[in-house]
C-alpha cells in the first residue's frame, strides 16, 4: 500500500480531499529544491480543457518543431523532444512530481527552450505543477468532467483557469492566455491574464471562415486582423477545426510567421487514438477516439451522422464508462449515444473495482430513454474485446463504427489492477478476423 492510500485509510474523506493539495504542494517544493528548479528557463505552453488538449498539445509541438525550435512535449497520449516521442505507459495525464522532475532535467540535458504541457485541472487543483514557468496558458473548452473531484462545475473551471493565473504571474514569460471565445467559460479565463488572444469558429479574433470538412481532415481560412492563413488540420471533425485555431493563436503569440503556423499544423498527420482509422481493406470504417465526455460525444456524433448518413450506412458506437468517476455523465452518454447512433454496444472501460455491469446499465437507461430497444439496437456485452468484435460483424458496407473511450491507453482498469490494453491493435485483429471469416480460411 502506498502512502497515498494509508493516509486515506485513516483520515476522512472530507478531510483529505481539503489537505491533500498542500501534501502535493509541500512535495513540490520540496523536489524542485532537490532538483535544482529543472524548469527554470524553460518557456512552457501550458494546454487545459475538457477536450481536445491532446490534439491541440501535438499541433503546437508540431508547429514549433517544423519552425526549428528545440521543443518538448508532454501528454496523455506521450512525451518526448522533438521527434522523439515515447508512448505514456501511465494511465494519467500529469505524472508524479517526481517524475515530472526526472522529465523535465532529461529535457533541459536535450537543449529544450519551449515544452508544451498538457495540463489536468487535477494537477493544478493539487499543486503538482508548482515550480512550472508557464508562459502561454491555453484553454481548448470546460464541459461537464470531473465533478467526482472538483464536486460542481464552478470549482473545476477555476481549477483550469489557475493555469492562466499561473502564466499571467510569470513575470519572464509571454503572459497570455488563449481563448476559446466560443465556449461559455472565456470570460472567466480572459480575466485571468494581462493579454489574450481569443479564437472560434462563431466568434473570437482569430476566427474560421470558408470551411471545408471531409471525412479525412478539414482545410479553411483563418483570419486575424489583416492575415488570413490557410489552414489544413489531418485529424477529421469540427471540434479539430477549433484545437487547430487554438494552435495557430499560441503561434501568433509567439511570434510565429503565416507559413510557420500553415506548415506546422498541416505536417500533422495524426494523433494515436484521436480519430484513428482501421484499415484492413473493408468496405466498412472503423474509427478509434479517445472521446470520453457528454461534450465530446456529442461533437464527434453531430459531424459524422451526417456524413455517415449521406453514405447510407448505419453508424455504430461502442463504449463504457470508468469506475470510480463521475457517475452522473453516464446516462447523458447513453442519451447522446442513443439519439444519434443505428445502434449502440456498451461496455467495460476501466471498471476499476465498481461492478461494471452495474455501470453498463446506468449507460443503458439513458439509450434506452432515445428509444434503443435492448438486444434490438442496444447491446451490453462486458468483455470489451468481446464487444469490438461484435461490433466489427455488425457492419455491413459503407457503415461507420466508433469504438470510443480507450484511444491511446495501454492498459484498461479491472478489479485486480492494470491489464494490458490495444485498443488500436485489438480493432485491426477484430476486422482481420472477419475478413478472413469471409473468405472461408479457418482462422
């Protein structure tokens, strides 16, 4: 047991909840000493939103390096300096402290000047990212996330924006923030720094016109007082319209040239498990995303049933909800999932030590309030390699099926710990595996 989980053995829940930042903060302090402050000279771009931080963290780290900055990044999906990028084998965004501290000296010893950190409302509510010089704070959107810690929607928001607070108390830095004018939040992050840059589709300095979305990616023109830049972002969706903005805004910022910005998002060819396609020769899609909030559902459904309509095909969701967090999100998914898919697969996603057939069945009641029929067009199967594969034969051609929660991870929570996770892997194997089947080899 570690010393995390005995101090919440003996102490009331209410209570640590109320101590544990000062714990993180004290730890903080005291391993940056020990350290040497391994981030001071950086100049950190700090990304924070319920969705699209990822995505919008790779665009940036994209756009620097191919504008010949020595640049570090880290994330949920991965951390590395330039084109060295190694997987993120933990399940979490922000790491330990002190492995934040063994990362950051590894990346200082690299020659990096600019990091860009993905940045949890977590961490910060928890102080783990004392010591961190943040330069630009970016804000991608605040939905519905998290309130199994933060408790209302309020303290969670403003555990985010204490990123721009952080990043407008930085003296040396930049000491802006960037801002989705489009989300309901931004005034409330705008006034937490001395300048911003705001962003969006509906409104915003910098603003998308003339877009043209395909099912690949999406091209169109992005105005900032007298500059237009044409833009070309490789990840499909509207909502990646938006983290690309984003990016191009912290690119104005930093001082950045048109083309710079134009090439680096465009040389973005993809982010692990952030709309990625399964491609074994099918006359079906097959898409992995790591889409895990109300918000983000209903963004990635609103753009594709369209499309996948216009195909004349059904579209097909799978996916589950975790153990140990926020409960009340589930039946809002099964909602969404009912109203906007042919048919929708539940299952297990990191179930951790909660019954996951009790969580299956709180997803189901909200499909089944969309008027899904169980066992007709709604499907509870556990097993979620089970559930893939059961996915996969029910497409038929010119079908869409969205396996949606696991993205990247490489491990998925059960009650007996961590196990081994492909989610990617698993897809491909599931669609080669049937087309086998249909060529009549015995597999």
């Amino acid at each position: 047991m570690n010393v995390r989980r005995l101090v919440k053995k003996f102490i009331p829940g209410g209570l640590f909840v109320a101590i544990e930042p000062y714990g993180h903060l004290a730890e903080a302090v005291a391993l940056n000493v020990m350290n040497g402050f391994p981030a001071k000279g950086l100049k950190v771009i700090g990304v924070t939103g319920t969705n699209g931080k990822t995505s919008t963290s790779y665009m940036i780290h994209r756009m620097l390096f191919e504008a010949g900055y020595k640049v570090g990044l880290m994330t949920t999906v991965a951390y590395g300096v330039g084109d060295d990028i190694r997987p993120q084998i933990h399940h979490m965004t922000n790491v330990t402290v002190g492995e934040l501290m063994a990362r950051l000296k590894w990346m200082k010893a690299q020659g990096v000047e600019w990091l860009v950190l993905e940045t949890t409302s977590h961490a910060l509510a928890q102080n783990r990212v004392w010591g961190v010089p943040y330069s630009v704070a970016v804000m991608t959107n605040v939905t519905h996330e998290h309130l199994d810690y933060h408790k209302t929607f309020e303290r969670y928001r403003d555990a985010k924006a204490k990123l721009f607070k952080l990043a407008g108390a930085n003296s040396k830095g930049l000491r802006i923030g960037i801002v989705n004018a489009d989300d309901p939040s931004a005034a409330h992050f705008s006034a937490a720094v001395p300048r911003e840059i705001t962003y969006g589709i509906d409104g915003g300095a910098l603003r998308a016109t003339d877009i043209h979305p395909t099912p690949e990616d999406s091209t169109f023109t992005a105005n900032y007082d007298e500059r237009q830049l044409q833009l070309k972002v490789n990840i499909p969706g509207i909502f990646n319209i938006a983290n690309a903005l984003a990016a191009a805004a912290t690119g104005i910022a930093i001082g950045l040239t048109d083309k710079q910005i134009e090439k680096g998002i465009s040389a973005l060819k993809g982010v692990e498990g952030r709309m990625t396609n399964i491609n074994e020769g099918q006359d079906f899609s097959v898409i992995v995303d790591y889409a895990h909030t109300p918000d983000s559902f209903e963004k990635l459904f609103k753009d594709l049933r369209p499309v996948v309509s216009e195909m004349g095909g059904k579209l097909i969701i799978m996916f589950g909800s975790a153990g140990r967090r926020d409960e009340t999100k589930r039946a809002v998914q099964g909602k969404l999932a009912g109203e906007y898919a042919d048919e929708v697969i539940i299952t297990e996603e990191d179930d951790r030590d909660i019954d996951g057939y009790d969580i299956m069945e709180q997803i189901a009641a909200g499909a089944k309030k969309a008027g899904k029929v169980q066992e007709r067009d709604l499907f509870l199967i556990h097993d979620r390699t089970e559930a893939i594969q059961f996915a996969v034969r029910r497409a038929g051609k010119g079908d869409t099926v969205l396996l949606l929660g696991k993205g990247h991870e490489k491990t998925i929570e059960r009650a007996n710990g961590e196990n081994p996770w492909d989610e990617i892997g698993t897809a491909h194997q599931a669609v080669k595996s049937l087309l086998k089947k249909h060529k009549g080899v015995t597999l």
